[in-house]
C-alpha cells in the first residue's frame, strides 16, 4: 500500500524546531523518552491482559529490547506492550492535546532551556526528543489481541511532515527505530547504551536488554575464542518502595525520582514509609525542589503511581493526594485494593480514603519537621510551592491550622528576606489585640509605604504582608486558635478603645462636611473618619467580606466580569487639608473651592490604592491650578 503524506500540526512543527535545534545538552534523555513510553505501553497491556488474556497473545514475558546497527547507523528501541493502531498512531505522534503547549514553547524559546530538559518529560512530548539525534525516525506497531498482522508504519524527517501507511507485523507492541545522525553515533556503542540506561532507566520493572557480543571457548575446540550474542539485562528492575530504608542509597532515591518525576533536579524531600493495620500499603513519596512549569493548568497529572501487588494499575492516581499536595510525586503500593481496581470504584473506596488521609498527615508532617530543623531548606520549597500548598487553608477545613502553620510571610517587624509564620505572629500579639491583621499587594515595598498602615506603626501592631493574588480570597475566612484575619484595607479599624469615643465625637462635628462630600461622591458608598490614618488625608476602604482590589484586577485582566461596587471614602480628621475644608464649609457651604478639593480627595485615594484618577485631564489641571495659586501667594 502507498504511504500516506500527513502534515503536523503547527504546535508540532514549532517543538520539532525548538527540540531539535534548541536542546544542545542532554541528548540523552531521548533514549530515557522512549524507554519510558514502552514501559508504559507495556504497563496497559499488562492491566487490560488481567481481563482480557488476548492481549498476550501467547507471551508471558515482557521486555524493552534495545538493538544497535553500526553498519546501518540504526539504534531501535522495541517493546511488546499494548500497540497502536493506524488512528493512534496519528493522533498520538502528530498533534498535541496540551492546553499549556504555547507555555510549553515559551519556555524551550527561553535562555534556560539547556539547563531545563525536564521540560520534555514534563509536557508529554517526549517521543520529539528523538529528533535530536535521529534524521530520520520510523515507528512500527501492531495493536495487541487484534487478531490479525496488520501494522501501521508511521515515518518522519522531522521536516515539518510525516507518512503512514499499513503494513505487517508479525509480533504485538512497537517497534521505534532511529536512522542516527553522524555526529550521534556514539548511541550505537554498548557502553553508551548501557551507562544510559543505567542512570535514568535502573528502576523499569521490565527488563530493558540488548544482545550483547561476547568471546568464549569454543565448545569444539578448547583452544580457539568464539564470538556469541547473548541477551543482557541492562537495568536492576528493583522494586525500590519495597525495599528497607536502610538498603538504598541516596543516589538510588534520586535517580529513581528523576526517573518518575522527569525532574534533572534532586527533590527536596524523601518520605519512605510502610502502613500497617487497617489498610496495608508501602509509599515512596518525593517533595520537589523545583516547581513543574505546567503545575497551575487544569491538565497537569495529580497523584502517585498506583501499584497493587507491584502491578501498575494507574499511572496518577488523583484520589490519593489532595489538590493542595499536588506537587508531591511517588507511587504508592497497595495489598488490599483488588487487582482489577476501577477509577469507578477508587471514588468510593474506604481502603484508598484511608491511604489518601496517611499520606496528607505523613507529607504535612514532614514539612512541619523541616520547617522547624531545616528552615533555610524550607524556604526554597515555599518560595517554589507555597502559593499551591495555601489552597489548603480554603479546601481542607480538618487541617487548616496544620496548613496555616507552614505558611510564612514577610510582615511590618520583619527584616529583608526574611518571614514570619502564624504562630509567631500570635505570640507576639500586643496585649488586648484581638485580631490577625494583613495588608495586600503587589510589591513588599509598596506594601511596607501604604497609609493603610499608618495607625497599626503608631500603635507598634505588626501586620502580614501577603503579595499572591489568591491571599486575600484564602486567608479572609481563616481563623487561627480562635483569632480572625482581618485586612488593613478592608473594614472600619479603630484600634484602641478610647480613639473610637474620639472618632465618635468628631464623627458627630463634622458630619454635615461628610454629608456635603458624600452627596458630592456619587462614586463612594459612604463617607467616613478613618482609625487607620494617621499621616495621610484619605483612602479608599471595602466592607469586610468584599473582594480584595488586587483580586479584582486581576480577574477583569483575566476578561471576567467583575460587578462594580461602591467603596468607602475615609478622611483623616486631624489632617490639615480636612481642617481647611472644614474652615472653608463653615464660610460657605457652595463654595466651589470646596468641590475641587472634594474631587482631588477621591483622586488621591485612587491613586494610593494604584488606581487612576477618574478624570486624569481635570486632575493634573486641579493639581496645576493649585501651584499658581500656591507660587501667586508666595509672591505675595
């Protein structure tokens, strides 16, 4: 039959180029790549043959055979998994289904991307890495348990197209073969292939073997060497989860992460552990050092491998790790859950309900641990994942103090760099303060500037600073050990009992000039003496339990319609501006003055909360108005 001409997609074409021509380190995780994906291809078979005995067509084994051509420059990966059929085969090699692969280009068209080949694994495009090495590569596979011999052939030059046609195939599974560029022909030598394996495929469960030339006596003649081709395993094959702590080495906890995780990095963290009791299972978890670049799009994979009796049943098993863990990578090995285990049933199952609750105690137990013995160590995971492990405050109401302990914040009382956690925040509380107070924004030194702030640095309160967009969503509604959090921004503060009878009394002297000002506002919901200004003439303020401003920006840059809402105009009563309106009302109540400087109040107060002014045009010439008048009375 005539192969087909098919063209890639345009994201394919787009990593092609930059895999090929933008990777120049690390060639050698293409053959990491495509051990990876005939171990998984071999993983479904195994599942689907639990069921289905056709599937095996007769076979017992499973391998991953690796063959080197010298003469022919040709290095093929083979294995005898699941296939794929002629559709798959198109679906799966030419186009992309990944919402994050404009994310994913971006970052191979970045600086670090010779230092970033993780970045391959972490997108699932994996099998493109081939085109660093190869010039030409052709993949040969047959669907298993179909019945009959017929393939697919799928080939591509990497030039922007590829070609399928069908074919026979005598044996089920896939076959990758590498038509290897000159300068890469190092990959056909038994050493190379062999330290290779090693390094990033040692932990495969199935055997990953090549033939390997050897001399030995001749069994006719004792005296003469004759060359024979054997077949070696390449990789251990240990199970290393089931294994003592005490039996593996670091080196073989990193390179069995790097293995699973697709990570160039070491992690952070090791959590090694055996359940016994009501529910039995071994887990080898990793905490990362490094974020994955695709942990904020809906289709990253969560979860740990899953195994039951060291078969894989499924690859991320979302159920056994809350979303706010999700960075946490492992497997984890089950006694109990039946072999032919369902997604169906792992929703309702008790036995994984009760995995999933030791694993979140054991992670959140092992961060607590290195976050009070190892805190600098501790800050790089918080700087890499602590905005991902504060959802759990919002979603985990069983653990949110456990959570909120982890958390850490610069704060008004702290120094450069450094933070603050919750419970030192309370036991530093000043005598008779209530709350836990926090501001909002962008920068910590915008932040450290804020009028906001004035009246808690008079009074010596310390106040959280919180930069990431969801703070104020997460930490408005959490209590610590019966404290609320309350925002700076947000609400009436009065912070000493005898300046609220104070505000009261001039609340009752001023209120016809409030009066004047808020009929004058129809932008502001009301207008009243602020408790929190002390310098400053005025800010805008939300009601507890309004949307914070930052949230709001950046859900209308995110084009969502946001209801507009009226905010609160506070003045500071003993500022001099105030004091001079108030001169101004009591001569005339119309004075036009008084409207300018009504108008310029609430400009001011956008611009400190970094809003623009309602009318630039009429403020800059509000603003120009005043200096003459000031440079005219100084003349004089």
């Amino acid at each position: 039959m005539t192969a087909e001409k098919m063209e890639f997609k345009t994201e394919i074409k787009q990593v092609l180029d930059l895999v090929v021509h933008s990777l120049y380190s690390h060639k050698e995780i293409f053959l990491r790549e495509l051990i990876s994906n005939a171990s998984d291809a071999i993983d479904k078979a195994h599942y689907e043959s639990l069921t289905n005995k056709e599937i095996l067509e007769g076979e017992k084994d499973w391998k991953i055979k690796i063959t080197a051509d010298k003469d022919a420059g040709v290095l093929t990966i083979s294995d005898n998994g699941i296939g794929l059929t002629k559709d798959e085969a198109i679906k799966e090699l030419g186009t992309i289904a990944h919402s994050g692969t404009k994310e994913f280009i971006t970052a191979l068209q970045s600086k670090e991307v010779k230092d970033n080949p993780e970045l391959i694994g972490q997108f699932g495009v994996g099998f493109y890495a081939t085109f660093m090495v190869a010039d030409k590569v052709t993949v040969v596979s047959r669907k298993s348990g179909v019945g009959d011999k017929k393939g697919v052939k799928w080939e591509s030059a990497a030039d922007g197209s590829f070609t399928v046609e069908d074919v026979e195939k005598e044996k089920k599974g896939t076959d990758i073969i590498l038509h290897l560029k000159e300068e890469e022909k190092k990959y056909l030598d038994e050493w190379e292939i062999k330290s290779t394996v090693k390094k990033y495929s040692d932990f495969i469960e199935h055997p990953v073997v090549m033939d390997i030339e050897r001399e030995q006596e001749s069994k006719l003649d004792k005296t003469q060497k004759v060359k024979v081709k054997e077949e070696e395993t390449l990789n251990s094959r240990k199970a290393i989860w089931l294994k003592n702590k005490s039996d593996i080495t670091d080196t073989e906890y990193n390179e069995f992460y790097k293995h699973i995780s697709h990570d160039f990095t070491e992690p952070a963290k090791v959590v090694h552990y055996k359940a016994e009791g009501a529910s039995e299972f071994t887990s080898l978890l990793y905490i990362p050092s490094m974020r994955p670049a695709d942990i904020y799009y809906k289709e990253y994979k969560i979860g740990p491998t899953l195994y039951v009796k060291r078969v894989k049943i499924i690859d991320h098993c979302e159920e056994l790790i809350p979303p706010y863990l999700r960075f946490v990578k492992g497997v984890v090995d089950s006694s109990d859950l039946p072999l032919n285990v369902s997604r169906e049933i792992l929703q309702n199952n008790r036995q994984i309900e009760v995995i999933k609750n030791s694993i979140t105690k054991k992670v959140l137990g092992t961060l607590s641990d290195m976050k009070e013995k190892e805190f600098d160590k501790y800050i790089s995971f918080y700087n890499e994942f602590g905005r991902v492990l504060k959802e759990g405050v919002h979603m985990d109401f069983s653990r949110r103090e456990t959570i909120g302990e982890l958390l850490l914040f610069p704060s008004t009382k702290t120094e450069k760099d450094k933070y603050r956690t919750i419970p030192e925040y309370v036991d530093n509380m000043k005598e008779g303060q209530e709350d836990i107070y926090y501001i909002t924004g962008t920068s910590l030194d915008e932040a450290l500037k804020s009028p906001y702030l004035e009246a808690f640095k008079e009074k010596d309160y310390e106040v959280l600073i919180m930069l990431e967009d969801i703070d104020d969503v997460i930490m408005s509604s959490f209590e610590y050990k019966g404290k609320k959090f309350k925002s700076a921004i947000k609400g009436d503060v009065t912070l000493d009992k005898s300046e609220k009878d104070e505000k009261e009394k001039a609340g009752k002297k001023y209120k016809k000039l409030l009066d004047l000002i808020n009929d004058r506002l129809d932008e502001v919901k009301e207008v009243r003496l602020s408790g929190r200004l002390k310098d400053s003439v005025c800010c805008l303020v939300g009601d507890e339990g309004e949307m914070d401003p930052q949230m709001e920006k950046l859900l209308k840059s995110m084009g969502q319609d946001v209801p507009e809402r009226k905010r609160i105009l506070e003045i500071n009563p003993s500022h001099p501006i105030f004091e001079a309106m108030n001169r101004i009302f009591e001569e005339d109540r119309k004075s036009k003055v008084l409207e300018d400087y009504t108008d310029l109040l609430y400009d001011q107060a956008l611009l400190l909360e970094g809003s623009k002014p309602k009318d630039s045009a009429a403020f800059a010439k509000a603003i120009s108005k005043l200096m003459v008048e000031n440079v005219q009375h100084v003349k004089a």
